[in-house]
C-alpha cells in the first residue's frame, strides 16, 4: 500500500523520522518533490520551478543539494524547499512521471532531466495519479 503526503509548509523533521545527513532511510525509496518558493508560489505563483526523484536519501538533503546544483550547473538561484514527499508504489513510476510531465520541463534543461515549471500541488496529484494507475 503506497502512503501519500502532500506538505504544503513542511514542518521541521525530527531525527526520530529520518535517518542522519547522507545516510538511509531505513533502506526504503521515497519520491520527493522541491519546488522554488522564492517567487511567492503557493500564494503569489501558479508556476514554479520544482524538482522531482526518487532517493533513498534524506529528502531534505536531496532539496539541498538540488539548490547548489542548480546554482552551480544551471547559474539559476532558488529557494527550494521539499513540498511532498511520497513512499510505497511512486517510487517505481519516477520514468512515466517524467514522461508525462515532459511538455513542463523548462527551456534551458535536457530532456532527461526532472526539473519542471509548473504548479507543484498539479505535479504531486500527477505523480500520485500515476502511481495509482500503474497498480490497476
């Protein structure tokens, strides 16, 4: 059974819920979504800039990183923050996710990549309703 979790403000994660910077989660893959909330999005913006994966990872540590990527690969600032994250089934549709998000990915990145313009709550109930019916 998949367990779905949408954050829109992601409360601080105490060190019970996840495992130690760099390390497993307790072996298990999560689908995480990072979205840029430095132009007012969920308020001021319906489109935002949002990266999507799948780790095994702290979530947070991947939001972290994806900023400093972006920054140093892409010259782009932003201020991700991890707006939902996902365990169970999602983690195994990351390639369809991708593939019907693709007409959202931004100019400047390579068509593999996971980073897409977009409303993130629209990118989370896509990804949910992918993974959903994958199962059937």
């Amino acid at each position: 059974m998949a367990f779905f979790e949408v954050i829109d403000n992601p409360p601080e994660l105490s060190s019970s819920e996840w495992s130690p910077a760099g390390e497993k989660w307790n072996g298990r893959k999560c689908f995480y979504l990072n979205a840029d909330v430095s132009r007012g999005w969920p308020h001021q913006s319906r489109s935002t800039l949002c990266k999507f994966g799948v780790t095994d990872r702290k979530p947070e540590d991947r939001c972290e990183e994806n900023e400093r990527v972006l920054q140093e690969e892409w010259g782009i600032e932003a201020d991700l923050e991890l707006v939902f994250v996902a365990t169970g089934r999602i983690t195994s549709a990351e390639k369809e996710i991708a593939d019907h998000t693709r007409p959202w990915l931004p100019d400047p990145f390579q068509e593999n990549s996971e980073w897409r313009r977009c409303s993130p709550r629209e990118l989370a109930r896509m990804a949910i309703l992918i993974a959903e019916d994958r199962q059937r």
